[in-house]
C-alpha cells in the first residue's frame, strides 16, 4: 500500500480543459449531483470483492486468478464462465469503479479486470488490469471536490508483458469535471530499476525488468487544482498500448495498485517580524 501522499508533482497543466486530443470522450452527457459522490476514490487497492478462481492469465513467469466485474450487474465473467455470475451481496458503491470498456467477445460492455496475485492470500494481493486489446480503453470515479483544491493523487503502475509481449507498457491519468478531464503529468517516484525517479511526464511508461518472477511495480504522483465552481471531477486511468491483428503475442495491458487521491496546500510565508517562517495554509 502507498505510505503517503506528501510528495507533489508540478502543477502544470492542473486546472485546464480540453476538447482536443488530450480529453477523454464520454459516450453520453453525464450530471450528477457532488453530494452523492464520496470525496476520495474508493477501493483504491481493488481488494473488493475478493476474486479467487480457477480462470488463469500468464502474468510475466507466474499465474494470476483474474475475474471481469461488471458493476451495474453485480456480476462476474471469466473465458470459462462467460454467462455473468452474481456476485453474493456485491455493493456497486464499495466497489466504485466504472469502464469504458465496450462488448466484445461475448464479455459485457462495462467489465473492470481484477487479478489476483496466487503467491499468497494476504491482503495486498489483488490489482486491476486497464484491460487494452482492443483499443486505448480507460476505468475511471467520479469524485466529490471543492473549488480551489490542490489534490494529490498516487497509484502504482506495472507492464502485464512477458515472454513474446512488448516489455512495457503505457497509461495516462486525466482528471477533470466529467467529459472534460485533461492529461495531469506523473512523476515517478519509485523505480524498479528501469527508470529514474523525478522525472515527470503525461504518459507513465514502466518498463519490465529482467527477473519477471515479480511484478515491475513503480509508484507515480501527481496534481490536480480544481477550478472555480468545480464540484466533481472524474479521475480516468487510461491505457495507451494495445493490440493489434497480427495476434495476441503483441497484446499488453497496464497494471495498476493503490490508487489514491488527498487534498495538499501550497506553503505561505507570515512575514511579521520578518521570520520568513513557513506556515501552513489550511
């Protein structure tokens, strides 16, 4: 789990809309009141529910469980049971996440991909997987905010690649009020030996390092200033590698743990007495 949110990307590009290419398209006109959003992203570590299944997917030199949720149905899918299964007393609102995932063969539209780690069955284990073979597909939440926030967000970010597949993989995080979400810069700030830490760019890229019996894991941040009247804004994880024709040898997907968002305030400085001291504005 990520300890903290205290490191701060720059806030360039924080707070502006686009239409163009760097904004996410939404399939319908969306409206939702904030106060029946939460105020923070939910299930965050993808732990809920708790997938445990006979379907596997090669993960680099190990196996993962895996699972498709599908949260307007309470339901689940794998290849072996494409017939959606109920899952017992799913809560959509604990579960928080949607997809722009659309229907193809034979899996709803809508489908988030859980995978668990069979290593071990501690908490921790289970992640997502911006499911991309077919197109630069995205989950995202909408979140409840107040104008004027300085957010901080943080996730963790793997390449699904392996033996025959590309060896990283690419993503983008785009906040903004829904419809309207723009590209926020990353910076890494962990790195599983492939890449530097402090750099910051639009796109994450986390390479696969040579001993794949483990999950590549980098940890990323990044900032978001919410704009005047802004009440919610969506947080959308986007992947940008994805397959083509020529088979599934070219097929990648983005992994992603521990996502999480807090509000941050920028220092300021009382100059009575001409101390210079730092306070915190709250």
């Amino acid at each position: 789990m990520i300890a903290g949110l205290g490191l701060v990307a720059p806030l360039a590009a924080c707070g502006q809309t686009d239409t163009g290419a760097n904004a996410v398209s939404q399939p319908q006109a969306y409206s939702v009141a904030a106060k029946t959003l939460p105020d923070h992203i939910v299930n965050g570590d993808f732990e809920y529910p708790s997938i445990a299944g006979h379907a596997t997917d090669k993960i680099m030199d190990g196996y993962a469980w895996w699972a498709y949720i599908l949260p307007d149905e309470g339901a689940s899918q794998t290849d072996q049971r494409k017939a959606p299964k109920t899952i017992t007393e799913f809560d959509a609102n604990r579960f928080g996440w949607k997809s722009l995932t659309p229907a193809v063969n034979g899996f709803h539209a809508g489908t988030v991909e859980l995978q668990r780690d069979v290593k071990g069955d501690t908490p921790g284990m289970q992640f997502a997987e911006i499911v991309s073979e077919l197109g630069e597909y995205a989950i995202y939440q909408d979140v409840s905010v107040q104008p004027g926030e300085h957010l901080s967000w943080s996730l963790k970010h793997a390449p699904r690649g392996y033996t025959g597949q590309r060896d990283a993989d690419q993503m983008q995080v785009l906040i903004g009020p829904p419809g309207h979400e723009t590209v926020s810069p990353a910076t890494r700030v962990t790195s599983n030996g492939t890449g530097r830490i402090g750099e910051t760019d639009t796109t994450i890229t986390t390479h696969a390092t040579a001993d794949r019996r483990f999950h590549p894991w980098e940890t990323y941040t990044g900032t978001y200033l919410v704009p005047d009247g802004v009440t919610v804004v969506r947080f959308t994880f986007r992947a940008l590698t994805y397959g083509d024709t020529s088979g599934s040898k070219t097929r990648s997907g983005n992994l992603v743990d521990d996502i999480s968002f807090g509000a941050t305030y920028p220092l300021s400085y009382d100059g009575n007495g001409g101390t210079g001291t730092p306070n915190q504005t709250n």
